[in-house]
C-alpha cells in the first residue's frame, strides 16, 4: 500500500468512526465520546484510538465512562517521593477495575517493554486494584498495518495469579496473548500450520535484538555453566526449527504453550509438560537432522535448563518464524549468538 493510498484509507476510517459517535477530531486533537482529549498526531495516541474502537465493535465494552477510562493517575512511591503514574486505557466492570493497557507506539515497543511491564503496569496495578481482587488482566499493546493486514502485538499477564513482576518472572512470563472480549476468559490462540492462526513471518531487527538480550539475561542470570547453557540454548533453537519444518500442514505447532480452557477459568499447560515436549522435539530433531543413533540418544542429556526457563524461551518464540522471514533477520540472530556477540546495553537493568 503506497503512502497515498493508507492516508486516503485512514481519512476514509476517520470519517466513519466520528460519524459513529466514537470521538471527534478538531485541528488535530482527538476528543473522545467518553471525555477525554489528546493530541491524534501522536503516534501512540492513533494506537489508542484504533483500539477504542475496536474494545466497543470487537470486544462488546460499552461506549461509556463507567467502562472505559483513560489517563486515570495514581500518586506511587515512597510517600516524600510520590510520581505521577498515568493508566493508557482502563476497562471497569461495576466500576472496579478489570482490565489495564499499557500502550506503545510500534517504535517503542521492543525498547520499553520491560520497564514499562514492571512499573508502568505491575506497580501501578496494586495501587489500582488496592487488594480487592478485581483487576484482573495487565495487557502491554501495540499495532501498525502492513498493506492492509493489521499486526498486533500484546503481552496479556493474568494479574489473578501474578502480582509482582517478580513472580511472573520466575514462571516464566506466561503470556496469554489476547484480550478478552466482554469480560470474559482470554482465549489463548493456537499456532498451527497454514491456519487462521499461523507464525509471524514480520518480525524485525528490533524485536530479535530485544528477545536475543532477555534471553540472556533470564538464561544466564547467576552466571554458572555458561558453555552448557549455551549449547542447551542452541538446542532449543533446533528444536523450534525442527517443529516448523516438520510440522504438518492444518496441525498445530507443537513448540508453544497450549491452553485448556473450560467455562469459567483457562489454564495453560504446566512448565514440566511445556519441558518434556521440548525435549522431545530436540531429540527427535537430533535424530533426524544430525543423524544420532538410538545409542547416541540414550546418552543425550536433557535439556539442562529449569522447566520455567524452557517455558519461558517458548513463550518469547512460539508465534514467530524462524524458517521464513519477510526481513532478513534471523540470519543474523543466529549468527549474533553462535558468535557470542556482546550485548548492547540494557536501559533498564534488574540484575
């Protein structure tokens, strides 16, 4: 889509949204049917809009104060201390909290992720659920177009069962990777070949550099048996490769967390069953691309990282492609660990 073409597209959505009552725009600011006023040309601002819209078309939220909030500010900190803490978006049921964005513009997102998950959403999160239970999701959120396909990117976090970043650290940063519609339960997607739901050929410099860096700093934090862990790392990375070669077309993909989901709660897959699948796939990997044995395998080790950990690298894996890439990429992803390239440094540091 030419530059021409997206912002006659854009005007056209534009038109249509204000005529459907969702907010007016007057000399570039944008001022919402819930009240709220800000400036449209701000990249992350356009993120907002469009998923105003979406909450009320797509999601079936209700196109009111009492169930969408913006900018609502808490005061945290040490009480002499105390800074301006602002929530993107927030979603109310009964006017209690249920749901929190965190937005980014596409630019930003990569960069800013792990400061703004810990404190613009986990810490701002206690003081707005305030002990009672309520608040229920955290969702850290971008999108853009390319052509006419719109791509999202979201880190939803079930705040029911993680209250610190900490926590969710530890197991793994499970991420439920959609929003839920109408105060119901996330449905987790499933990856599978050739499907509704398929790997993500568009991921960027940005976004590799980013995953490349967490992953060391999750995989080696403590410093011990760097070599093994190395190679353990490459071991999973052959296990992901050989998962979306050998998969068959209209089945799912096998390295990813699934998901059973009942009537009233989901609950993923635990980080042992996550482990041993894995293990599974990197043998079998072993097997039939660099020709082991039956004895050689029996004397392969497992995987030597914790089963969080497996889950975790997963988890940052499981919906991107690493055999078909539309940028080229990945090359050089591969070549940065096997090469043991030092690390740009981090902005936010948390060990």
């Amino acid at each position: 889509m030419s530059e021409a073409t997206y912002q006659l597209a854009r005007r056209e959505w534009l038109r249509e949204k204000q005529a459907a009552g969702y907010f007016k725009v007057r000399d570039g600011t944008m001022v919402y049917s819930i009240g709220h006023q800000d400036n449209f040309e701000d990249p992350e601002e356009k993120v907002r809009a469009e998923l105003f819209v979406d909450l009320i078309e797509n999601y079936q939220y209700s196109n009111d104060l009492a169930v969408l909030e913006m900018e609502k500010r808490h005061k945290i900190g040490h009480p002499r201390k105390k800074t301006d803490a602002v929530i993107d978006l927030l979603i109310k049921r009964d006017q209690a909290p249920f749901l929190m964005f965190e937005l980014k513009a596409p630019d930003r997102y990569e960069e800013e992720m792990e400061e703004s998950i810990e404190t613009q959403l986990f810490n701002v999160a206690a003081v707005e659920d305030k002990g009672k239970g309520t608040l229920r999701y955290l969702v850290y959120y971008t999108r853009y177009w390319e052509n006419t396909d719109l791509k999202e990117k979201i880190v939803t976090i079930d705040y029911t069962k993680f209250k610190s970043f900490d926590a969710w650290e530890e197991a793994g940063r499970p991420n439920l990777m959609s929003i839920p519609a109408n105060y119901g339960i996330v449905r987790k997607p499933t990856f599978i070949k050739g499907g509704p739901v398929d790997l993500r050929t568009d991921v960027k410099k940005d976004e590799l550099q980013r995953i490349r860096r967490d992953l060391h700093n999750i995989l080696w934090g403590g410093g011990k048996y760097q070599n093994e862990l190395f190679f353990n790392l490459i071991g999973l990375l052959l296990a992901k490769i050989y998962d979306e070669k050998e998969t068959v077309e209209g089945e799912p993909y096998q390295f990813q967390v699934f998901q059973q989901t009942g009537d009233t709660q989901e609950e993923t897959e635990s980080s042992d069953e996550i482990s041993e699948r894995t293990n599974l796939l990197y043998r079998d990997a072993l097997n039939r691309y660099l020709g082991y044995g039956e004895e050689e395998l029996r004397k392969v080790n497992d995987i030597v990282f914790d089963a969080p950990k497996v889950r975790y690298v997963v988890e940052v894996l499981q919906d991107i492609s690493f055999t078909v890439s539309k940028y080229d990429v990945v090359g050089e992803f591969f070549e940065g660990i096997v090469r043991g390239d030092d690390l740009p440094p981090k902005k936010w540091t948390r060990r």
